[in-house]
C-alpha cells in the first residue's frame, strides 16, 4: 500500500497534462519546491506514517507531533513538514482547517493549520485567520537545520510566516504591507495589546522586559528556556 501511496504523490507531482484543483492558480503539491518535495516522497515518515491518511486521521498524526521544522542534518525532512505536504494532497475544506486552527488542546496541530493557511488562503484571510494566533505564547520545540533544537512560541511562529519569505524549508509567496490592505477597507486597523501588556508589566518593578517581534512584550526576568511540553 505504501508504494500506491507514493505512486499517487508522484502521479499528483507531474505537471503535464494536470487537470486536478489548483492554489493560486498552480499544483497544490508544487507551493514547496522540488527538492523539498522528493525528499519528502523518499523519507521513511512519509512512505509508512502518511500512506493512508484522510482529514481525521491526519488529525490524529498531527497530534502526536513534538516538534515543528522544515529539513534538517542531511536535509531529512521533519514529520510537519511531510504532514504539511500531505494536506496539500488531501486539501481539505476550509472548515476543517478552521477545526485545525482553533482547538486548544493540540498546539502542533495549530502550528501546522497556520502554516497550511499561509501557503494556501488568500492574502487577506491570512492576515484575518493568523493574526489572532499572535496571542498565543504557547511553546514550541522547533528542529534546527543543523539538528539541534530551539524554543518557540506559536505568536513567533505566526510572526514569522507573515513577515519572512521563507520558513521551515519553504518558500512563500510575498504578502503586500498589510497598510495597503487597510487602505482598500480589506482590513481594519489593528490595534496592538502592547500597550495592556506594559502597564501589566510596570506592576511588578523587578521585572525585565522584551518586546519580540509581534509587537508583544514579555517578562523574561526567571524565565526558563525549557522547551519540554
């Protein structure tokens, strides 16, 4: 079955004569490149963790997940990132994603909804969906390319897939200033908590403060880096 499943990929990855949906106006398959791709389709994850996956049960696998990142060491890619190739397979329906987004009990889940969001909404529901995640602090153990580990935060992580061209191995396509969307009405003006955060934080005197790049102010005084769940 797992050599079906990889005929499938290869059969979804060849461009001629495709005739299947399309994201901004391309092959779902092709938002990450080539060589992302077919390590992707020769990795022992994808060719016995992924073969029989639909949308719930993705959901399970993408529960399971205890780090996000793109390739690493050799350029093996990690589990997010074979799991994110899968949803550009299965492309599920908006709704389910949303599902993804919003549960609270699985923050893998949600990192990778927001990355799946990123690749493939439309400019303005990718600010409107992803901009609420930049609330959220909850940690994340992060793959570096050299194989080692980082801690996160899922507000850095959404930050990231709205401000960088490029995250976890895998290039994006260039979002306009989110001004010139405010100015055409698409988006209204967001109003930053930095300012609730700080007259929270000037209570405690002891307390050092750091402004990352949300806009959001954290104490970091006594704060660990232990990137453990």
């Amino acid at each position: 079955m797992a050599a079906t499943h990889h005929t499938d990929a290869t059969r979804m990855l060849d461009s001629r004569g495709y005739a299947g949906p399309t994201i901004h106006n391309t092959n779902p398959l092709h938002l990450l490149e080539t060589p992302v791709r077919d390590r992707i389709t020769e990795s022992y994850y994808w060719k016995e963790q992924c073969f029989a996956l639909n949308a719930a049960t993705l959901c399970d696998k993408a529960s399971s997940l205890t780090y996000i990142g793109g390739t690493y060491g050799q350029q093996k890619p990690t589990p997010f990132l074979c799991l994110l190739f899968k949803l550009l397979q299965l492309l599920p329906e908006k709704e389910i994603i949303m599902l993804y987004l919003q549960q609270k009990d699985f923050k893998y889940l949600t990192a990778l909804a927001a990355f799946y969001v990123r690749l493939t909404f439309d400019t303005t529901e990718v600010f409107k969906v992803l901009e609420p995640l930049l609330g959220d602090w909850r940690k994340l153990r992060r793959r570096t390319r050299e194989g080692g580990w980082r801690l996160d935060y899922i507000d850095q992580f959404v930050d990231d897939l709205l401000v960088k061209d490029r995250v976890c191995a895998t290039s994006l396509r260039k979002l306009p200033n989110r001004m010139i969307l405010e100015d055409l009405g698409h988006l209204e003006v967001r109003v930053s908590p930095l300012g609730e955060e700080i007259e929270e934080i000037d209570k405690d005197d002891d307390a050092d403060v750091e402004v990352n790049g949300n806009g959001h102010a954290q104490v970091i005084s006594g704060e660990s880096n232990d990137i453990s769940d």
